[in-house]
C-alpha cells in the first residue's frame, strides 16, 4: 500500500515511508534521480493544481499533465511534441497517446485549469471588507496564482491562443468573465467614493491585469509575492487616486 505524506511535512526529494510517495518542490518533472520509480515521481505544478495528489499513489497521466505544463510554458505549444513528452517521461510515444487522442486535449485541460484557479482566488477574496480593500486582496490572489501555478498560468495567459473549436470558446468566455469581474471590483470602489467618479476605468482595468498577467515574465520561486504585491498596490492606488 502507498504510503501517504503528512500534511505541513516539508516538500522536498525524501523517503515517506515504505512504498511512500515522493515529490520534488523544486525541480522539474523530467529530472527524478537516478532509478527513480517514475510512478512515485511527481511535480510541484501538479501537487498544487490537485492536492489530493499527496494522497495516493501518481499516474502516468498526472505525471503527463505536469511534463506537458512545463514544456508549453517554456518551449512553447508548439515547441512541445508528443516525442519530447514521452522522452521527459521515459515512455514510449504510444503510451502518451493511451492517455490523449491529440496534445491539444493537454492544453484544453491546462487551460481550463488555469482559469479555474484564478476564478477559484478570487472568490476567496472576503466581501466583508470593503471595495477598496477587496480590490487590494483581488491583486494579490491573482499574482498569488501566477506564483504557485507558474507554468499553468504561462498557458492561461500565453499559449491558450493555440486553443481551437469549441474548447477556444469556452476557455475565452471563462476568461472575459473572470475580466469583468475585476472590473465590477473597480466600479464598487468608485460607487463607494473610494476611487475618483471620473475615474478612466477601462485603463484601469487593463492597469490591474498589465501588472497581473506579466507577472510570469519576471516571477521566480524566491518572490516575494506578498512584499511585490503591496508594491504594485501602492503604485497603483496613488495613480488611481490622482486620475
């Protein structure tokens, strides 16, 4: 039986027991040590995405998810080859497509996730504060989404442009919903007097998501997410203000 790692256990390469899962905080998936059993393998992007994970045993499939996530975030969708995922994973091309009929049901999913996050952030944001404050919060769980889920946000705002069909529409309605949601933050805030009333908004919505969405750019697993988000937040509250 698979043993099971405790929760508040610190992440890191280390035995969990006889039989006992294992994970890698810091490096990608494709580089479990040496003789590794590769279903005991798994990355952070996936833990995260699915905690449930630390409680049962991997897949190849939940190891194919997290391979597929780093290699669209760094070498791009169609940089990245059904090949190149089997090798990250030491398979055979065959077996990834046991999984998938094609790579782009991994950027469906990928994508999908990624919206799912940033929805799932926002609604953690309390509506006992108030609008200004909540606004505040709302940046911070945003940018706290691009930190833990990295890769996952690269593909939600970057490769999600390869998606097609019917996937496409959905990832974009799921997309301009979570867009006017902020939105309606930044009106509650004006409605409230705590923003100017001829506030410019439709600039300062696209202020909120150029800070948001280009976080990726320069994000690392050092951030400071906290510290870098009372930064953005000071900047852009004296901006607002003055407008």
């Amino acid at each position: 039986m698979v043993s099971t790692q405790r929760l508040g256990a610190r992440p890191g390469w280390g035995d969990l027991g006889s039989g006992g899962l294992r994970w890698d905080a810091g490096e990608p998936l494709s580089r479990c040590p040496e003789g590794e059993n590769a279903a005991r393998c798994v990355g952070p992007a996936t833990v995260r995405s699915d905690p449930s994970l630390l409680f049962r045993a991997v897949t190849t499939r939940d190891r194919l998810s997290t391979e597929a996530a780093r290699q669209f975030a760094e070498l791009g969708y169609h940089g990245t080859s059904i090949g190149s995922l089997a090798k990250a994973l030491g398979i055979q091309k065959s077996s990834v497509y046991s999984h998938i009929d094609n790579k782009e049901d991994l950027l469906v999913e990928l994508a999908g996730t990624g919206a799912a996050h940033f929805h799932e952030a926002l609604d953690s944001v309390p509506e006992d504060v108030d609008p200004l404050d909540r606004l505040r919060l709302a940046l911070h769980a945003h940018l706290q989404v691009v930190h833990t889920q990295l890769d996952v946000a690269t593909i939600w705002l970057k490769e999600w442009r390869f998606l097609t069909g019917q996937p496409r529409k959905d990832f974009l309605r799921s997309r301009h919903r979570y867009e006017k949601r902020i939105r309606r933050l930044f009106e509650e805030a004006i409605g409230s007097r705590q923003l100017p009333e001829d506030l410019d908004l439709d600039h300062a919505v696209l202020l909120f998501f150029s800070v948001g969405n280009w976080a990726y750019t320069w994000m690392s697993k050092k951030t400071d997410v906290d510290a870098e988000a009372d930064a953005f937040w000071v900047l852009m509250q004296d901006g607002l203000a003055r407008s």
